[in-house]
C-alpha cells in the first residue's frame, strides 16, 4: 500500500486543469483529498508497527498555536486559513507515509525506481517540447515550464528526484543503471536550458556529495557523472549558440549565470523583498502580519515598483517570509524542524557504516533547503507533492 500511496501523491504533478494560469488549487484538492481517503483507510485498519503518533502528536499542536496566535494581526483571515489548511495537508502527507510505511519494512529500491519514473515524465515532457521547438527554442523560455507553473519550480522538481538516480545507477540491475544514466544526462541538460541559478547551485551541492561518497568507493562511478554533467553543458551551450534565435540580450551564458550584482532584475528584486520583510519584522516582531498575509502587507514597501496589478505574492525566501508571517516562534518552529532533520542525517553519517540511503535524503534536504532560501517551495503544490514524502523517509530510517 505504501507504494500505491507514494504514485498518488506523487502524480499531484500531472493534475491538469487548463482553464486557470496556476494550477496549485486544483492540485492541492487533490492532493487534500488523497489524503484524507488514506487517513480514513488508516483509522480503519489502525494496527501500525511502526508509532508515529507521538512524533506527529507534539508538532500538530505547536504549529496549530503558532499560526492561530499570527492569525489575530492577520489583515485578510481567509488568506491565513488557506495557508493553514496547506500547510495540514502536508503534516498528514508525512503522518500517512509513516502509517503505511508501518505495514512492512520499505524498500529503497523499490522507492527509486518510483521517483525515478516520474523524473523520466517530467524529461519526457521536455523531450516533446524540445522536438516541437527545436530551432527556435531558447533558454528560460516558458514553454521549459513542462506541466509546471513555473520554470524554476520545474528545476526543482528534477532535482528533487535525481538523487534518487544515483541510488539506481549504484544498487540496480544493469539495463536501469544504463537507462538511469540516459535520464540523468537528460536531466542535467534540461537544467542547463532552463538556466535557474539556484537550481545550478542545488546540482553543484548534488555533485559535490556524490564525489565525497564515491570518490574513494567508486572512482568509475564519479568519472561517468563528470562525464554527463559535462557534456550536457557543452551540448546545450552549442545548441543555444548555434541556436536560430540566439541572441547575447536574451540568452544567459556562464557569465550571466554566475552574475549576482544588483543590475540583475532577478536577483534584484529578492533583495528589495528581503529589505521589505526585514523591515516589517522590525514592525512586528513577535506574532508577524498574519500567516499568508504577506500578499497584502508587501504592497506597503513595493507600490512603486508594481506594474497594474501584479503584487509580489512571496518573498522568495521561506524563511524570511515565515518570520515575517508568524514572528519569531513561527521561524524557530519552522528553523527547528529543519536543523532536526538535518542532525539525523548527519548524526546517522558519523555513527554508523557508510549508507547510501543516507546520503541520497541529505542530497535532498539540501536542495529543497536551498530552494526555500531562494523561491517559495512551501506554497507550490509540485514541489509540496515531493517534500513530505522525504520527511517521511527521513524519519522512517531514524526510527528504524
């Protein structure tokens, strides 16, 4: 049953519905209902061996307190009762993964293989796109976007899923481990032509934790992955330069790529909502603006940039934006819970034999990490399909 459970979640992605530009609240129903119909499965057959009661137990109550306590500055209340009722959705994504999780021990393999078939729709989809554009397309077009809102929620959910590959690539049979390379170099192309500079300093962290594991274990191993990440570079910077519509003012190349100076538009519109949501918590430091409310309170510090009326919705920066939303305890909950997975994995790495499955989750952690601190992950259903189930495998192998 976990298996099955782990496909539902997981096809979130593929949820559809072509009359709207965003897609997350239809996704996010569905994802509500699938676990609300495993809940009530699970209350139905409640023996579990595996007891995640009291962990889930002492968190609910805390964020429940938490988000009500933010709620009494909220400006707009609906908007704070969305966000909670997400954010829920999530808990019981974990909570349903370890209940299920508790009929028979999991398989790593079999959990791979699973990510790593909706890693090969996702590159499928690219596939399809690239065909169809082949002479016209260029980096960060919208079209890369795949059954995303967004390019760079795209990003992130490729590399959520790739190391997953890794684990193929160095425990399976022969003809996956093959097919599991073809996917990575697909993979990693697709991310050089959707071009996110958080997702290359995710792919960079990837790489650098895969060279530590194997650098001494399995030297082919390491060779072969420099090899694809290489060469899907290089391919994909001729086909850009050789590109029809290739043009320096539209395309980014390694110097645009590494460029964080403040003429970037990107990079610099995050820092004027960072100086906004710094700003508000001088204001309201200890039970913030109200969970959600951010939407409203950022019109105070961006007016004059404000085209019509496009408002910025998030701060690109999770972190930030909880503090801003809940105040100070809301942002130690929330840093905490993260510090605490974190000192599993890595406590699990100092006192036990080498584990790969170890590795592969910090890999993961470490990307959805880094993408908290430069987009806004916890509002996306995509990525949100993809995160609990990794919090959920973290704490399965600990309590194990």
């Amino acid at each position: 049953m976990i298996y099955i459970y782990l496909i539902l979640v997981l096809s979130t992605l593929l949820i559809r519905d072509t009359s709207v530009i965003d897609l997350i609240g239809i996704q996010w129903l569905y994802l509500s209902l699938i676990n609300t119909l495993s809940l009530a499965y699970n209350f139905l057959k409640p023996a579990r061996p595996f007891n995640c009661d009291k962990i889930l137990k002492a968190i609910i109550p805390l964020i429940l307190i938490v988000f009500a306590i933010s709620c009494f500055n909220s400006t707009v209340i609906k908007l704070s009762l969305i966000d909670i009722a997400r954010y829920f959705v999530i808990i019981l994504t974990v909570y349903n993964f370890l209940l299920f999780s508790g009929e028979k021990p999991i398989n790593f393999l079999i959990i791979s293989r699973i990510f790593s078939i909706f890693l090969l729709i996702d590159i499928l989809e690219f596939l399809f796109i690239y065909y169809q554009n082949f002479n016209n397309l260029i980096p960060r077009a919208s079209e890369l976007k795949a059954f995303t809102s967004n390019i760079n929620i795209n990003a992130f959910i490729i590399l959520l899923k790739i190391p997953f590959l890794f684990y193929l690539i160095l425990k399976d049979i022969k003809w996956i481990r093959i097919l599991a390379f073809v996917i990575l170099f697909i993979s990693v192309y697709n991310l050089f032509w959707i071009q996110s500079r958080a997702s290359f300093v995710a792919l960079f962290s990837i790489f650098t934790i895969l060279v530590y594991i194997n650098f001494q274990r399995n030297k082919k191993f390491i060779i072969y992955s420099l090899i694809i990440l290489i060469s899907a570079f290089s391919l994909s910077n001729y086909h850009i330069s050789n590109n029809t519509n290739y043009s320096s003012s539209n395309v980014s190349r390694i110097a645009s790529i590494t460029d964080i100076s403040g003429e970037d538009e990107s990079i610099s519109s995050r820092l004027r909502y960072y100086k906004g949501g710094i700003q508000q918590i001088k204001k309201t430091p200890i039970i913030g603006v109200g969970i959600g409310n951010w939407k409203i309170n950022s019109i105070n510090y961006d007016r004059q940039y404000m085209d019509d009326y496009t408002v910025p919705y998030h701060m690109h920066n999770d972190f930030l934006q909880i503090f801003v939303e809940t105040g100070l305890f809301g942002f130690l909950l929330y840093t905490c819970f993260f510090i605490y997975l974190f000192y599993i994995l890595v406590n699990k790495i100092i006192k036990e034999d080498f584990n790969v499955k170890t590795f592969i989750l910090l890999m993961c952690l470490i990307t959805y990490v880094i993408d908290a601190n430069l987009n806004f992950p916890h509002e996306r259903s995509e990525i949100q399909s993809i995160f609990p189930l990794i919090i959920g495998l973290i704490l399965y192998f600990e309590k194990k």
